[in-house]
C-alpha cells in the first residue's frame, strides 16, 4: 500500500482518506490520560491527529536518547500503537524545527550554541530570534540552513527517531499516513531580503545557485554588466543601493536565492527521512504565512520529494478578509488544498484568545472559500495554549467542544471532500512583481514591523525611471493582504467581489494546465515581466483563456534589456485575438472589460455586496454558503431563476420554498449552508 494525495485527501490503495485531523502533543500529556484523550478525540468525530516530535524532548544530551525508557510521556512508540489500537491514522511532524512554542522552538541548546550552525546578518552578527511575544521565554541564536555542521547533527537525530517511525507508516501495517519536513522554514520570520543568512555556508550555496543558473562567469558579466574574474568573487546585496534599473538582476538573483534556499532545505530534510527508511507515505510542509518571496509554494510542491504543501491559519472573526485570500490561494495553487494549523484555540501571549464564535465562522468560512483538509491546531489544550476543545485534564470544554463535533459530522454527513467551488476566474499575482517587492526594501533588521516605524522607511526612495507606477502595485509587508486596495490587481479583487463573481488566486508560476481550468485570468503587469511565462501565458490564450492584464504591459525582461511576448500582440490599451482566446489589456478594471463575452456561472445573487457567496457542487448536489462578514445584521435578498429548496444544513433554522427570490436575515459573522434543489 502506498499512499498518495489527491484533491480530495489522501488516498490509500482505493479507499479516500479525508484530511480532517486535530493536533495532540503525547509528550505534554501525562501518560495515563494518552487512553480517554483519545476516546474524546473520536468523540468529536476525528479520525485523524497530528503531532510533532520534538528533538529536544528526544535528544536530552549530545547523543543521548530517551524514547520512553526515562520520562513514560516520551514513548512515542507506545503512543502511535495506542492510535493503532484505536484506528486514528497520524500526521507526523518530526522536525527538526518545530516551534510550538517551545524553547528555542525544539531545537537543543547545544545545537544552537554551536558556532558552525550559527546564520549570521548582513552585518556578519549573529542572528537572534528576539524573546517577547513571539518567542517566550528566550531569545535564541538562529541556525543557517546552510550549515553542513546542522544537517550532520539533524542526521544523528533522525537515525534514531526513523526506525521508530518506520514501523508505524501505513503501509507497513502501521496508523502514520504522512510526514513533514521541517516546519514553517523561512528564516525563522526573519524574512526580509537583506536580513539574513549571510553565514560563509550560505554565500557559498548562493554562489553555486549563479554557477547552476549561468553556466559560465562570461554570461553572468554579460547579465550584470560587472568584470568578474569568477564566481567565487561575487558577493550578496546586504542592502537596496541600486541606482539604475540596470542593476537590478544582482538584487533579483538574491531574491530567486532566499527561495532556492528554503526549497533547498526543504528537499533535503525530506531526502533524509526517505533514506532511513520513510518512504510510501507523501512528505509535506508548511507554510507559516507567506505565499510570495521569499516562499515558492507552487515550486516547492513541484518538488519530487514534496509531494504536498499547506499553510497555517490564525484568525479571528475580524480577520476575516485574510483568511479569504489564504484559502483562494491555496484553492488556486495547490493539489490539495491544506491548512496545516488552524487554530483551534491560540498560543498564550497571542492578543486575542479565539471564542468558540470566532473558531465556527472562521472554519466555515476557510471551507466556504476552498479548504479541502485541515489539522486543528490544538485540539487538546497544552502549557502556553488556551482555547482547545480538550483540556490538558481530559475535560470538555463546552461550546468549542459541541462545535468540533458538529462540524465533523457535518463534512461526514454530507461527504463534503466530494464537492468543488465554482470558480470560472483566476487572479494571478505576478511573481516577478513579488521578487521585486521583497527586494525594493531597506532597514531590514529583525522584526522590523513590530517597532511601529513608518512604511516609508522600509522602502528605497530612488527614482529607476519606470513607465509605469510600479511602487503602486507592491504589496506591503503586512501578512493580512496580498496586494495594495488601491493596486490594479486590488481594484480587480473589489471589482469581482462587488458582482459576486467568484474567482481563486494564484501566481504565475501556476502549472499551464492549473491555469487552463479557469476561462478568465487576471494578471498584474508592469514594466518587467520574464518572457518564459508570458509564453506559457500566450499558450494558455491560444487554447481559448481570456487573459487580462494592467495597468501596464511588459516591456522589459529580467536582465532590464528590451523584451517583450505580449507587446507583440498589443502596443495600447485594448483587445486582441489570440488563437481561440484573448488577450485584454485594461488600465482600470471594470466587469465588462474583465468578463467580455465571457458568461460565468452565477445561479444566486445578493442585494447586498458586503456578503459573500460560495457555491460548492458534487455533479449532483449544490451546496451554497453566505457569509455576513461584517459587525452589523445584514437583510438582503437572494435571487435566483426558477423554484428552489433550501435544505438547512447548518443552523437548523428549518427548510425553505421558494420561487426566484428569498429574504435573508443574517447575523454579524456569521455563515449560512443550504443544500439547494430545483
């Protein structure tokens, strides 16, 4: 047996395993409530759990063990036979970076201490992960993914841990179905471009991405217009001071390096849990936040070794706009559409501990949007974590408890995994757009936006001579948007949501065939553009897509010399035939220049634009949901053609008839689901 994964959920052999797991930390727990815990996460309809396996908990000096023989609660063997026993399949989650609000976020302190792991600044410091809110209790020094030193230590750890693991994995007659590969890698947060790491390990793996991606120092020269004698000389940007847009491909490459580094990683952690031995079940990832640069998540789930990649979820009721984005993105993007924390409950020094209303209209509003599979994070409650179903002490926690189970049936009942949004549009943002936002930065020191300075001062005040406005189309260094309201592809956003057009959101390093799904595609474009996907865009219009872009067409290719695919088909704003489709540039969005002739899908629609409105279909059922994403109860009306049953599935406010039109009260954050007939 080996198990693989669909957009479905996981599939072994031919049964379907729906995601829907709940996240429980056997080592937090006292040994003897492992049992009753478990009872009371099938209680609430789980059939799936996830744990991390922390190495700090396992290694407790530089090569001493404890798997149990010691401390009974680390007897992670007894704890996957004990799931076995019970039939809950597990999502492992090993390592070595786990956070969970650990320590030093699981790594041990020698490990860290080491000089030979250590990542280091633009400046040459040591990088700090800075204790407060979010790290307690300690600041710690940051390791360097690129530390030969680190990866030997890591394989020490996974020789041990694997072969525990091993003969638990489904295909071995075993409860594990998956594993990740370390945990929201990303320069632990310290994200931005000229932060970190320029430790000598990571100069040196940045120098071997140039020699694999030019060949020969002659065609790097002719790219930069520099005089290196080789690439060994060549030096990373610590900091935005270009002058001419003609230097750009140096600040460029550094950004493509922040990516292939994460990937990197990532790919290689996976190798080495596959070597000893974990192997027939899908490795995957996750992502803290970030779906652009320095994050790829379209390459990295492109990576044979990575077969799967979600993203995590903390979010209350007012935050509702950014979990939207999140789950159309990975609606648009992803194979399996996957958040792999979602917050049930918060971490202790988080602002706001989640109610049980904030946990039911957020899920129900990630699954209106696109979610396929999820793992609550946490289920059952832990030190530093408050707000979870179960408590530490095996005790139900009314309200999130009586939400959970009824959610679960819910999916089961209706066997929600079988359904598909309706989406006919797809909002592209433009990856080459994205590197240039991260790269366009300056004061780049850790955790820069938590000290409240202005915008301003993050952002280069250089003038590289653009013809078109390129600054306004730069999202901001803030995680809750994916792009600025006032953007071009922000004013699109607006402009499909005001008609209840629904629509999903991606990038442009989306597969071909993702992006053929979708009769319309809307793309943000400036002055620069790589010409490679502007003929895979091409290719996607000549197959019968309606490409729109603006505000402006490229001219320009990544080396900043002239170049240009979709400047061959227009040279002004306005409409073209592109084989049996079409390419649309507009300079301000409306409908009718987004849809053209395009008729979508649209069998219901609101009175009233602040809600929102998802249809879901099996080829033989409908389900619609309405969010009232707002602090006000909204009246509206809801109309459609012909006569319709409304089958409550949701608030068992009772079944409705009616014909072409009904009366909808809605309460403040709150979602509505029906099953439509007729």
């Amino acid at each position: 047996m080996t198990i693989s994964v669909t957009p479905r959920g996981l599939m072994a052999d031919r049964e379907l395993i729906p995601v829907y797991s709940g996240t429980v930390h056997y080592w937090r727990l006292e040994r003897e409530l492992w049992d009753p815990i478990l009872d009371n996460v099938k209680a609430m309809g789980f059939r799936m759990i996830c744990s991390y396996i922390p190495w700090v908990v396992h290694e407790v000096a530089p090569g001493e063990f404890d798997f149990g023989e010691q401390d009974p609660r680390k007897d992670i063997d007894a704890f996957l036979s004990l799931c076995e026993d019970k039939d809950i399949w597990v999502l492992v989650r090993p390592g070595p970076h786990i956070n969970a609000e650990l320590t030093r976020f699981g790594f041990p302190e020698w490990v860290l201490m080491d000089p030979q792991v250590q990542a280091r600044t633009a400046t040459g410091s040591l990088a700090i992960f800075q204790a407060g809110h979010t790290s307690p209790p300690k600041q710690f020094p940051i390791p360097s993914y690129a530390s030969e030193r680190f990866y030997q230590l890591v394989g020490r750890y996974f020789d041990q841990l694997c072969p525990i693991l091993v003969n638990h994995l489904a295909p071995n007659g075993g409860c594990i179905v998956g594993c990740q590969t370390d945990n929201e890698t990303c320069y632990f947060f310290r994200d931005r471009a000229y932060d970190l790491d320029y430790s000598d390990g990571a100069i040196a793996v940045y120098r071997a991405m140039l020699r694999d991606k030019y060949g020969t120092i002659a065609v790097l020269n002719k790219r930069y217009g520099s005089d290196y004698a080789d690439f060994d000389e060549i030096q990373p940007p610590r900091d935005f001071e270009a002058a001419d847009k003609a230097e750009l491909p140096w600040y460029f490459d550094w950004a493509e390096f922040k990516e292939y580094r994460i990937t990197r990683s990532l790919v290689r952690i996976a190798r080495m849990l596959q070597e000893r031995g974990i192997v027939g079940v899908p490795i995957f990832h996750d992502v803290a936040w970030q779906f652009f640069s320095p994050l790829d998540m379209i390459d990295l789930e492109a990576q044979p070794e990575i077969e799967w990649v979600g993203m995590n979820l903390y979010r209350n009721k007012e935050q509702y706009a950014g979990a939207v984005v999140r789950m159309k993105y990975l609606a648009g993007s992803m194979k399996l559409p996957f958040v792999s924390e979602f917050g049930s409950g918060v971490w202790s020094h988080h602002t706001c501990t989640f109610d049980p209303h904030d946990e039911e209209f957020i899920t129900l509003s990630a699954f209106m949007h696109g979610l396929k599979a999820v793992n609550y994070y946490m289920i059952v409650e832990r030190e530093r974590w408050q707000g979870s179903p179960v408590t530490r002490e095996n005790h139900r926690r009314p309200g999130y408890f009586d939400f959970y189970r009824k959610f679960n049936r819910f999916l089961e009942d209706n066997r929600f995994w079988e359904f598909a949004k309706i989406a006919e549009v797809l909002l592209l943002q433009n990856y080459d757009l994205e590197r240039f936002s991260a790269l366009y930065s300056t004061l780049n020191v850790g955790f820069d936006y938590m000290l409240g300075l202005p915008m301003g001062l993050q952002v280069p005040d250089v003038d590289l001579g653009w013809r078109y406005d390129v600054a306004s189309q730069l999202a901001p260094h803030e995680y809750e948007v994916n792009a600025p309201p006032n953007s071009w592809l922000g004013r699109t956003t607006e402009v499909l949501r005001s008609a209840q057009a629904d629509f999903n959101l991606s990038d442009t390093h989306l597969q071909l065939e993702r992006i053929q799904r979708y009769r319309v595609a809307c793309l943000s474009t400036v002055d620069f553009m790589d010409t490679a996907l502007q003929e895979k865009l091409v290719t996607y219009m000549r197959r019968g897509g309606r490409l729109v872009v603006g505000p402006g067409l490229p001219y320009l290719g990544m080396d900043m010399k002239p170049a240009s695919v979709l400047g061959r088909y227009l040279s002004e704003p306005g409409t073209v035939q592109i084989g049996r489709g079409e390419l649309v540039w507009l300079e301000e969005p409306t409908l009718e220049g987004i849809l053209g002739d395009v008729e979508i899908e649209q069998p219901f629609i609101l009175s009233d634009p602040r809600l929102d409105l998802a249809v879901h279909h099996n080829g033989e059922r409908q389900i619609l949901f309405v969010a009232n994403p707002t602090a006000e109860e909204i009246r509206a009306r809801l109309d459609f053609m012909g006569q319709r049953w409304f089958i409550d599935l949701w608030s068992e406010e009772g079944d409705w008839v009616s014909e072409d039109a009904l009366d909808l009260a809605l309460l403040p954050y709150t979602v509505r689901i029906w099953e439509v007939l007729g």
